[in-house]
C-alpha cells in the first residue's frame, strides 16, 4: 500500500471514530437526562409507591339464639352421680335454648380474610327438673326450697373466617372459619356465695353475608351477616351450643 493510500485510509478511519464517538456521547447524555428529569417515575413503581395492601376494619354487633349440644358432667358446684359415680348427661336435658349478644373489632385483609376479637354474654337458662340417667332421681328447683342458681357466661371470643367473594366488589358472599371462646361461668344466688368455673370452647363459624349500603366514594359500607356457629368442643359445664344469628357490620377502609 502507497503512503497516499495510507494517509487517506487513517483519514477516513479516524474521522468515522470521532463521528461514532460524538454520537455516542450525545446519546449517553441524553438518556442521563430522560432518566434525572424532575417529576419523572416509572408507572410501575410509582404505583408500588402508593398502593399498599388492601386493609378494611369493622365494627360488629350480633345476637343469636342457641341450642345446647353435647354432654356434661356438672352443674357449677352439683355432681351429676349414679351410684356415688360420676356420669355424663346430655346437655341439652340441663340446658333450655338462650339467647347471646357481642360484640366484636376486626379486620378484613386482601378482600377475603376477616380475623376479629370481641365480647360475648349468654345467659345460660337450667331447666327446672334435671333427670339423672338410669335411675329414678332428678335434680328439681323448687322455689323458695332449693332455689335455681343464676348461670352467666362472658367470654373474650376470636373469629378467623375466609370471606369466598370480595364484599366491596361482589356484595355479597359465604363464609366459613374457626372461633376460640376463653371465658367464665359465674354461678350466683342469693344469699350464697358466687362462684365461677374458667372454660375453652372451640366452633366452626359458617354463613353468608349480604352489603346493604356503600357510601359513594366506597370508603364505608354495611353489611347483614349471618352470626351462626357449631361449637364442638369445650370444657367444664360450658353446653357447645349450635348457634343461629344475625349480625350487623360496619366496614371502614384503612
């Protein structure tokens, strides 16, 4: 190759360098300055930003009429004896149905998981006469002889249910969870002195919900719910009632 020919391809190649190396600059800068605009985000993580999990609270008040299932042993300080032997008897042959109101504070995750803890009275209502099994003996409240004590229960009760629907989009939808009842029988009478007997109840929770109002910016909403419960098992003279009720819900975002 010619020295002429040389001096030209250096030309050209050098020339091509610089052009390639100014544009590249120029690009470099001007991404630099796309990236470290003022006000610029990204959609995505703008919204990751400002979006957070979805969260609601609710305030509810129930009442429910119960039915006592299941056995026991006891009646506050009475024994139930066959023989001088302790036996067990059918609750619901100690028991009449009752009546029982809470109230609860709770929370509504992702739409579909409402965990809540709350208050819980029911006024346990004794039959009369208790027949005692296999033989012929009762226990029989006879006023002003042997006068019935007053039985009272008040618990601290945790509820965890899984919503299937979404309440705020769907208005309505069935439930199903667990509930655990830590709590005290108080036996009173008059002239007597008190008594009280710490009990566990654990139920299956199931039923279905309905909204009835939703504000118009869907901030707040209130909903019917049904407040039922199987208890299937527990300690002491505590009856596991089978629960039917109703509940009111008031629902907040948070």
């Amino acid at each position: 190759m010619s020295i002429k020919a040389l001096r030209i391809y250096l030309a050209v190649t050098t020339v091509t360098f610089l052009a390639s190396t100014a544009g590249a600059i120029d690009r470099e800068s001007k991404r630099h300055d796309k990236v470290q605009s003022a006000g610029y985000f990204p959609r995505p993580a703008a919204e990751a930003i400002t979006r957070g999990p979805k969260r609601l609270g609710v305030f509810e008040i129930y009442g429910s009429f119960s039915s006592p299932t299941g056995n026991i042993d006891h009646l506050g300080d009475i024994d139930f004896l066959t023989h001088y032997r302790p036996i067990n008897i059918s609750a619901e042959e100690v028991y009449k149905p009752s009546f029982t109101l809470g109230a609860t504070l709770g929370t509504v995750r992702t739409g579909h998981w409402y965990n809540s803890i709350g208050f819980q009275y029911s006024h346990l209502r004794v039959k009369d006469t208790i027949f005692i099994p296999r033989t012929d003996s009762a226990i029989v409240f006879d006023y002003p002889d042997f006068p019935k004590p007053h039985f009272n229960q008040y618990e601290i009760r945790l509820n965890s249910n899984y919503q299937f629907y979404d309440m705020e989009t769907v208005g309505w939808t069935p439930y199903l969870g667990l509930g655990l009842g830590v709590g005290l029988i108080s036996q009173t009478l008059d002239y007597y002195e008190s008594q009280t007997e710490l009990n566990v109840g654990l139920a299956m929770n199931f039923g279905a919900e309905f909204r009835v109002w939703q504000d118009p910016n869907g901030r707040n909403m209130v909903t019917l719910a049904s407040a039922n419960s199987w208890e299937f098992a527990g300690s002491g003279y505590r009856p596991k009632y089978l629960t039917v009720g109703m509940s009111l819900k008031v629902y907040t975002r948070m």
